[in-house]
C-alpha cells in the first residue's frame, strides 16, 4: 500500500486539483448515511468486493437502501471487462443492478471514441475477455510484434491483467519513435484483490508518460468525465445530497470532490486495509467528509 499511495502522490500533477477541506467525520458504514442523502455512487473494488467475493453484509445494505428508495449507481474504473460480464459478477455476488446503473470507465471512454473519427487503434487488454463493446473500432490487440504497435494511430489501454514488461518497452519504443495519442480507460495504478493488489493500466500509462513525453488522456476517477456520463445518466441531482464512496483517496474521494459532491471513505476494506487512514489523509491534504469503517 504504501508503495501504491507514493506511486499516486508522484503523479499528482497529472490529477485533478485538490478543491476543498472536509470535516472527516467518522461513522460506522453506508446505513449512518441513509438519512443525509438521496444518491450513493459506490465505488467497486472495496466497497462491494474484494477481487471475485463480495465484502460481507454489503449486498444486504445496499439492498435496504435500494428498498429505500435511495438512487444506487456503481462507478467503477472496471475498464477490463465487457459491461455484461460486470452485471452478471454483481448479481453473483447478491448484487440487484440495472445495467444502465452501471457506469465505468470503459463506458465513458467509448462515449467519446464513439464522437471522434474512426482510427487504427493499438489495444492493451486481455483478448480471451473478447471483443464485446469494443466491436465497432479498428483495433489490434497489442502483443510482441513491433509492426503492431508502429501501424497504430492512437492506442487503447483497458486492461493490463496480460501485459508485460515487453510489451510496454514496445509501447514506449514506439511511441518515442513516433508520438500519437494514449488514451487510458483505467487511471488506477493498482486495484485490491484477495492476496494483494494488481498493477492497473494507470500505472503503465504514467510511465509511458515519463518515459515518452506523451500525455496519456485518462477516463474514470478522479476525472470528471465519469462523473459528467454519470450525472447525464441520473439527470439534475442535488450535489449536497449525492455521496461518492470509495476506498481510494487519490481516485474516489479526489475525484468525487473535482466533481463537487460528497464524499465518504471506506477505512478498513480495500486500498487502506489495516493502516491509519489519518496519515494518508494528511499527507495527500485529500479529506473526505465521511470516514467509513466499513462499507
């Protein structure tokens, strides 16, 4: 974690800019909240589960409040996966979503691909995943042929569960040789699982950056772009009453606040897991609202 929470800190001038204190107010979970807000953007990956498990008692509460009529949406920078095998995980887990409730970073990526002209994309994710969503572009899964990376016009990263260190050097050699646009559909560097975290495309992205000099565009948190799909999703919300919970503060809460909402910060599950949340608070000066034991 510590080497994850540094990782964020370096690239902090690449996110957006901290706008504003809070009060840290800490509660015991999602339900101490129940009266104070009418919308809850849940972030994924450890607020509903860690890696492929769902966190204990959370589909319980998110179906009360659901039950409750309060507005449920997840946004996630889950940009790995097809949208549908995402519904079906969720409900695996005892999860009750919409599809259109679910927002991610791959959606809002492909929103915009969709509005530009078409190109020659290189593609970093896992084939075996399929082509699902991504079927109407030109793109190339990139692997170990250089030819590849050199005949892209822009490149694609969605998913680094298949990357390698080749493969990246491909990525920068080429870019070196001939800059084109980087466009990240996951600005995390790592995402928690059940036995640790995993390397995400933001990591690799940030390092082309540095060692290239081209400034990758990043879709999901903490960018508003995810943010601006999912307020055109719900329609006009009450900012003060809308509530972006998350585990990470360089993703949820930075961009929840970028973004001018609410924000609560799970403390014991996910990014944070068994460390003092406070002094992650003071060093970054990101400050949640709320500070949640547990979602």
């Amino acid at each position: 974690m510590h080497e994850a929470f540094a990782a964020y800190e370096a690239v902090r001038h690449r996110l957006p800019v901290l706008t504003r204190r809070a009060a840290c107010q800490k509660l015991p979970n999602l339900d101490a909240l129940a009266d104070d807000f009418d919308v809850f953007l849940l972030d994924a990956f450890g607020v509903l589960n860690i890696g492929e498990t769902a966190i204990e008692g959370v589909p319980e509460r998110v179906a009360r409040l659901q039950k409750a009529g309060k507005r449920i949406v997840v946004v996630s920078n889950a940009a790995g996966y097809p949208h549908s095998n995402l519904i079906k995980k969720y409900a695996r887990l005892g999860y009750d979503f919409a599809p259109e409730d679910v927002i991610t970073s791959r959606k809002t990526l492909l929103h915009t691909l969709r509005k530009e002209p078409p190109l020659r994309w290189g593609l970093m994710a896992n084939e075996s995943l399929g082509r699902e969503d991504i079927e109407a572009f030109d793109m190339t899964y990139l692997a170990e042929d250089s030819g590849q990376y050199d005949a892209a016009e822009a490149f694609v990263l969605l998913g680094s569960a298949v990357w390698t260190e080749a493969r990246q050097s491909l990525l920068e050699a080429s870019l070196r040789n001939e800059p084109r646009p980087v466009y990240v559909g996951n600005p995390d560097i790592v995402a928690p699982r059940e036995s640790g975290f995993s390397t995400e495309p933001g990591a690799f992205a940030h390092r082309l950056a540095d060692a290239t000099g081209v400034e990758p565009w990043f879709f999901g948190k903490p960018f508003t772009n995810i943010f601006d799909l999912t307020v055109a999703h719900l329609g006009e919300v009450d900012p003060a009453r809308t509530v972006m919970v998350g585990d990470s503060l360089h993703t949820d809460i930075l961009g929840g606040q970028a973004a001018g909402l609410k924000t609560a910060l799970i403390a014991n599950y996910g990014f944070l897991a068994g460390h003092d949340v406070s002094i992650s608070i003071a060093i970054s000066g990101i400050e949640p609202d709320f500070i949640l034991s547990r979602p």
